[in-house]
C-alpha cells in the first residue's frame, strides 16, 4: 500500500499522476489534512509537527511507502521523516529539481511556490547538488493557491492578471529563465494560464515541471518494496481532518469524482 | 482582563477598535490560532472544536470578558462557548447585525463573509431577530482574506477587480441594497475599495458596517464584570499558535507596531 499525504487538496494532483503509472494491483491511500491546511503559509516547526502526525496515521494503516505530495511539508520535514520511518519517503522536492535539472537548456530555472517552500530555499540546494551551475530563481505566489481552490482558472481575467504580475515579478529577477518548476500541487489547475502567459512575458517557450508528476519516477523505482494485492484495486481511499468541500473541490484537483472520503481526528 | 480570540491576524482589527474605546486600566490579551488558520473554510465541528480550545486557554490566564473576533467562530461556537463558560461572551455577528438595522434606511442588507459564515446563515438570523421585514442577502467572497494578507489593497487593480466582481455577483442577487456588514475580520483593510467600487456597483452610497467596531458598544456595557488593573495599561500581549509572519502582517491589522508576540501550543 502507498500513502500519500498533503496539507489539504493539493496533492490529490499527485494522486491524479501515480493512478496512471502505479499498477492498478498495488493500493493506494490519501490524508489531506484539511483541519490545519493551508501549510505553506506557516513556519518550519508547526510544518513538522503536522507532517510527523500524517506520517503516523498512514503508517498506523500499514502503509509500505509514503509520498509526501505537499511540497512545504517536503522542504520542511522530508529529512525528519526519513530518520524517524522505517519505509522509504519520498517527496516533491528532489524529484521536481531533478526534472528541472534534465530539461532546462539554458539552465536558468524558475521555482513558483508557497511562501514556506521558497524562503525554505530546498528547490536551491537539490538543484545546486544536481547541476552546480544552474540559476535558480524561486518567487513565493501565495495567491494561487487561493485561486485554485476557488475555481478561478484558464482564462478568467484576475486568475490571468494574478499568474502575469507574479510571473514579471519573476522575470523582475531572472530574464533568461527558459524552466519553471510549479512547486506546489495547487499550481496545475493553473498550468494553462502559466504556459501561456509566461511565454509572453518571457517572450519564448518555458519549460513547464509539475513537481507532482515527476513523483512518479522514484514511486515506480520503489515498487518493489511494496507489496501488490490479491484484489484490483477498485476504489481510491481519502482520508482528511476537515470534511469541508473536500469532495466538491477535489474532484477538480484528481480529474474524475472521489471515492470514499472519510474524517479522521490527527 | 478582557481576552480576544480569531483564528490568525484579523481580529487584531478588533483589538484596534477596542484600544480606542476600553479605559486604558483594562487589560487586553489576545490569541490568534495561526497554527490553524483560516477558520472559514473548515466545517462548523472543526471550528467549534478549535474554538473551544483558544476559550479554553485565554480562561485560564485568567480573561473576565471574552471576545470572540471571528465571525465564523462567531457563527459557529458562540451558543457553546456561552453554555460551558461563567464569564461573558461577545461575539462579533450580533453587534454587526445590530449595526447593519439601525442604520439601514431601505431595510436591504448585504453580508460579506467567509465560506462558513455565510453558509451558517448567523447574519440571517441575528438580523431577522432585530428586524423582522429586513432583507438580508449574503455572499462568500473567499479571495479577500489572502488579498488582505497579501496587502494587495485599495487601488491595486486586481484587489480592486476582486472586490467589484464579488459585488457584482452580491448586486445580482439584490441590487436594492442600502448596507453591507463587512462579516470578517480581514475586510477592514480593504474598506476604501469596498466603499468606492459598492457605490459605483450599485449606483448609490452603501453604509459599510464593521462588525469589528460595532463590538466596542457591547463590550463598553460588559466593563462592569472586568477589573482594572493598578497599572495603566502599557502592551498588548498577542500569542500565536505560529508565530510564521504574524508579527509582519499583523502591524497592518493593527495599525502600529506589535508589543509583545509569544507562541504557545493549544
């Protein structure tokens, strides 16, 4: 069984990624900690703690390997977690720096994310250790977030004038980016608007890297120490702290209705 | 000692009103759950929940007066906490209701609030208590609160594109309204644009009702069950759940600088 873990909805985007590259035999289960979210916007300790009791929930439940799609939980408590667990942890973080790393020409990268995530400086250190000589520029965008969940997308004129401020801002500081790393599990809902608009405010194609997606390299790589289930698996268990809108808004964030969301108290 | 309580930065708008109108012998304390934050898009069990918790600790230091700045709080644990405490309790919606009557000439009401307040439909009934044939007509706008945090405000054009479409939407549903209560704490700072664009959205002067502010009358007539102090009063004590920018924004909130900032587990 895998577990993965978010701060909210977010990383029902990861969910959305593994479901096409994990075999349908192997089960997965998902905790949004929807009672404490958001994450991003809080300080290193407080990170740590939630994510310490997300851990322990899913691997109460016997979970063999465990994501962390939150990509403020994965700055903050990736190291703490893999000290302290006994099954192999994997986060956003390392995955997304070492896309990024792989497809950026120029090797000016950009990184979108959560206030906690960039002043954490993670997307730097695990690019620096994977390509010295990149330029790595993040820029914290705490609107998005917001945006997302409220259903303002592609094309809605304030979704697109709050991606093009944040991203000039971004340009304000790098001009050469040719890749931008979306460093938060919110940010694909978002993907079209930050396609289009970053090409025209950097006035040529970015590479686009959903964090989430590349998740699903290292999760296959860790298959084998999770055991496959007699049954196919049939349905897709969520587990969240706060009932609220879960349903409704993470049906958007996973691409089709959910299964079986039920509450739990961390 | 009067204690306030919100769940993060927003009800320092009510300890600045109450700074103007409590004698400077009463001691003010306040507790904003920023660990938790936000409350109004979590659901009225996690709300009471938490709420019950931040009571629990002002109580104990001591408070005599309790006031409970957040409207969704407000909405959702009022009758609770009144039930389980010996001291008095002053929640922010019927001030707000109360406020919005008296001054309404054409008895059209507007709310603006959180996803829980205005699900909670409190402002409804607070209103319909105090006046019977008032048309009461609310709207979440849940991108204001990130928007006041962000400090995107008055003449900024997507604070200002934000506020005119939520009361576009507000002025479809009924484009007679005379008055609107500002039902959450945030929506002080963006007072200027709510006050310039509702007159140009609705073709007329909307009174602006600060829940916030009208809290001072019940508290000025709740002094009697406090007691002053020998000495005047020199800080406010804030403690913090998370301490992450608190500090920053919270001069903003407040409209000077922050004494005295402490973090404490619930």
């Amino acid at each position: 069984m895998i577990g993965v873990f978010d701060s909210g909805v977010g990383g029902l985007t990861v969910v959305r990624a593994l479901l096409q590259s994990v075999p349908t035999s192997v089960e997965l289960v998902y905790l949004g900690d929807t009672a404490r979210v958001p994450y991003g916007s809080k300080s290193p300790a407080t990170v740590a703690r939630y994510s310490k009791m997300a851990a322990r929930f899913l691997t109460d439940r016997g979970v063999e390997l465990l994501v962390v799609a939150c990509n403020t939980a994965s700055a903050f408590a990736l190291d703490e977690l893999r000290a302290s667990l006994s099954i192999p942890v994997i986060g956003v973080i390392e995955p997304g720096a070492r896309g990024a790393a792989a497809v950026s020409a120029a090797g000016h990268i950009g990184v979108i994310g959560t206030l906690g995530t960039v002043r954490s400086g993670a997307y730097e250190r695990a690019i620096a250790a994977i390509a010295p000589v990149a330029v790595v520029t993040s820029h914290a965008c705490p609107l998005l977030v917001p945006l997302a969940e409220e259903g303002w997308l592609d094309g809605d004129p304030i979704a697109d004038a709050v991606v093009r401020r944040y991203l000039e801002e971004l340009r304000a500081k790098d001009p050469l980016l040719d890749t931008l790393v979306l460093g938060c599990t919110h940010y694909p809902l978002l993907k079209p608007n930050i396609a289009r608009i970053s090409e025209e405010v950097f006035g040529r194609a970015v590479t686009l890297v959903d964090s989430g997606e590349a998740v699903a390299a290292p999760v296959a790589a860790a298959l084998p120490a999770v055991a496959t289930d007699k049954l196919e698996r049939r349905l897709l268990r969520c587990f969240v702290t706060d009932e609220a809108r879960f349903a409704e808004v993470g049906s958007r964030f996973l691409g089709r209705p959910l299964d079986h969301v039920e509450k739990v108290d961390l």
